[in-house]
C-alpha cells in the first residue's frame, strides 16, 4: 500500500524538543540534569503531567502536584515553572517539508500529547508565538490534541482516532515523534514509525520511507 499520508508530533518534531529547555531550567537552578523527565517518568500514566495532558486536571493543580512529586524527588520545582518554558522554537525545515507535502497531493495530520496551558496547542507563552504555532497548526488536515481528547500517546487509541479524522488506514501512514515509547505502537498499527532526533534526520528518513529522492525534503 502506498504510503500517502505523514503524522507529525509537533513539540520535538516540528519545535524543538521541550526536553532541551527542561535541561536549561535545570542548569539554571542547580538541578540534577533530567530530573523533570524522571519526575514525569514516575508513575508514567497516573503522574500530575499525564494528567494534565488528559486535561483531568486544570494548571494549579497540576502546579502543586508537580512540586510535591518534585519534593518526592528530594528538589524544589513548581509546576508552573516547567510549563513556562514548554513551547520550543520553531524548526523551518519542518514547516517546510509540510508545505512540500500538502503542495503534492499528501495529507498531512499531527498528534500531539499537549496541556489545557498557554494559548492554543503550541502551548506559547506569548501572543506571538502562539500565532506563529497557529499558522502551522493550520497546515495540518487534522490535529489531534491529548487535552482535548483525553488520550495521550502512546495509548493506541490516539493512532486510531488520527486515521479516522484523516480517512486513511495506518498502513498509509508514515509517523514522526521524538520518543521512542511513542513510535512503537505507531509502528504496532502497520505506520513507518520514524524517531526524530535531529530535522536532517528526520526529513532525509521521511523522504525514504515515502520512496522520494534524497534531499527532496531538505
């Protein structure tokens, strides 16, 4: 079957991965490196953070829980402190190969594990940013967001309804994300499940995995 149709996650793949500025906000307090991603780690589907990306509960919930798990940790980090820095910058090449791909008859759809924080599914702090996370937005033929749907990835049922809303069948499918955990039931599902550590990376293994010439995405 012809692979047709690219799922993005968006922060990590289309933004630069929030883990990167998890690992700045750490620096600048003295904080063990990954400890966020080890506090998110615990207990990985009932944890404040994947609660909130359910949207089960709202901001200063989360807040508080997020820095009794932290003290947990034997540290001190609110919650809001994390979600402060959660949007990523903006990667142009990936906008780009979105724009190539709609442009040539591919459909284009994203799933995201995102927060009921900031403005709109980019998360942004600012009104400028968020307007520039929109246009993107605007690019996809859907977008399914963990907050709004009360899935997150990497319940295969996230994978499911992103095929539905698109029309299509997995095996359609060519899926991007920067976490290994949320590439394998991508890949489970019949998708050509990619894990994106770098833009190049990514966009040379996409153009393979849709049969394009080297460089035709970069």
């Amino acid at each position: 079957m012809t692979r047709d149709t690219v799922i993005f996650d968006f922060g990590g793949v289309v933004t630069s991965s929030p883990f990167e500025a998890f690992n700045r906000l750490e620096a600048e307090r003295g904080l063990p490196r990954d400890l966020i991603r080890r506090i998110n780690a615990a207990d990985g589907d009932g944890n404040a953070w994947a609660r909130f990306e359910r949207a089960e509960i709202d901001a200063a919930a989360f807040d508080a829980l997020f820095a009794a798990e932290a003290r947990a940790h034997g540290h001190d980090l609110r919650g809001d402190d994390v979600l402060a820095v959660l949007a990523g910058d903006i990667r142009p090449g990936m906008v780009a190969a979105i724009d190539w791909l709609k442009a040539n008859g591919y459909r284009v759809g994203c799933i995201t594990n995102n927060v009921p924080t900031g403005e709109g599914a980019g998360m942004a702090r600012t009104a400028e940013k968020a307007a520039a996370i929109a246009a993107i937005l605007a690019r996809f033929d859907h977008v399914v967001e963990s907050s709004k749907v009360g899935i997150r990835k990497p319940d295969p049922a996230i994978y499911r309804l992103a095929c539905e809303a698109l029309g299509v069948v997995p095996a359609q499918c060519v899926y991007l994300d920067d976490l290994g955990i949320n590439c394998k039931p991508a890949a489970a599902l019949g998708m050509a499940a990619i894990k994106v550590t770098g833009e190049g990376q990514a966009l040379g293994e996409l153009a393979a995995a849709l049969g394009l010439a080297a460089g035709t995405l970069r």
